[in-house]
C-alpha cells in the first residue's frame, strides 16, 4: 500500500469516528500507538474535521457575538495546533531520511511532505461532505448535477495529490529531492511580535 492510500485511509477513519458523535466537543480516542506517524496522521485529520465544523457554526447569521468570539478563538488555536502537528510530521520525514546521500542535480519541492500531506487531510474533508450533500433528499436535479460535478473534480484531484505525494517520498529518499523545515513563525499568537498584544504590556 502506498504512503498516500494509507493515510487518507486513516483520514476516513478520523472522519468517520467523528461523525459517531458529530460533535465539535468529542473527546478524540486515537486508535493508534502514541508517537507514531498513524497517530499523529489521525490526530491532524482529527483536528481539521473539528475545526471544519467551528467554521460552519461561525457562519450562521444569527449566532451570538459572544458565541462567535468564543469560536474564532478556538479556530485561533486549532490553526496554531494544526501547524504545530504539520511540523511535527515534517520533523519525523527529516529524521527517516536523514541519511539519504543527496545527487548533485537534486532540487527542494516547493512545500515539504507534510504540507502536502495537509492538503490531502482537508481534501478528505471535502470528498466525505460533498458525498453527504449529495445524499441529500431535498436537492432538486440541478443541484445533484452540480454536487456530482464537484465531487468527480475533488475525487480527480485526491488522485493527483495522492501521486505527487508518493513521487515526493520516492524522490526523497532517492535523494532527486531534499527538504528543509521553515517554521510557520505565526506572528499573531507570539506576544512579542503582534503589537496589538506586546502593546498591552
């Protein structure tokens, strides 16, 4: 099985174990032994379907302000763990290849494997509600065309990102391609660097 298919393997999983409750105040219950990728995999996706459903509630127009302030801050702090975890996952491909001998002609990739791979992750999101949406028995025919359309072009692009992702791995540890990790510096949560919080000192 390849690198890709097992992990939006493991995003169905995380998906569909959320789902059971449907709620953004589930307690996750990992299946997988702690530290390792699968963990982290399904953690990440974990992370990303919660704040999926933070995103949907923050749009109803008659939410509370309060309510509303209350959800952009835990959006805040999902987006801070989701790039945490990106890193983390990146960390765990610098070590695995960290002796790969690199070839002279070898280029960098314009964003690192777990970049990738949270593309793939929100992918999985969109695949999984499209198929939901399009199960809807109120839609009219005209909407289920569009829903279909929609979901072929995601299923499509799961296939492309799928792909690149294992060529990335391949040429990784072929040494054709080498990666480095930036951090995402977030400066908006760094109280020395967001001067409306630095300002308050």
């Amino acid at each position: 099985m390849s690198f890709s298919t097992n992990a939006f393997s493991i995003f169905e999983k995380s998906i569909r174990d959320y789902h059971l409750k449907d709620s953004v105040d589930a307690t996750v219950s990992n299946p997988y032994p702690f530290q390792s990728l699968e963990y982290y995999l399904y953690l990440k996706n974990w992370i990303d379907t919660v704040q999926w459903h933070l995103e949907d509630i923050i749009r109803d127009p008659d939410i509370n302000p309060d309510k509303a302030l209350e959800i952009k801050r835990r959006i805040d702090k999902s987006n801070q763990d989701r790039t945490d975890l990106v890193e983390l996952i990146d960390s765990y491909f610098l070590d695995k290849y960290k002796n790969v001998k690199i070839q002279p002609l070898a280029s960098i990739n314009t964003e690192s494997p777990a970049w990738a791979i949270d593309r793939l992750s929100i992918l999985a999101l969109k695949i999984y509600h499209m198929q939901q949406e399009s199960m809807r028995k109120e839609i009219n025919s005209s909407h289920y065309e569009s829903v279909i359309n929609k979901l072929n072009v995601l299923l499509e692009q799961k296939n492309d990102l799928s792909s690149a992702i294992d060529r990335l791995l391949t040429d990784i540890e072929a040494g054709n391609k080498y990666m480095k990790v930036y951090k995402q510096m977030k400066m908006y949560n760094d109280p020395s660097l967001n001067p409306v919080l630095y300002g308050k000192k």
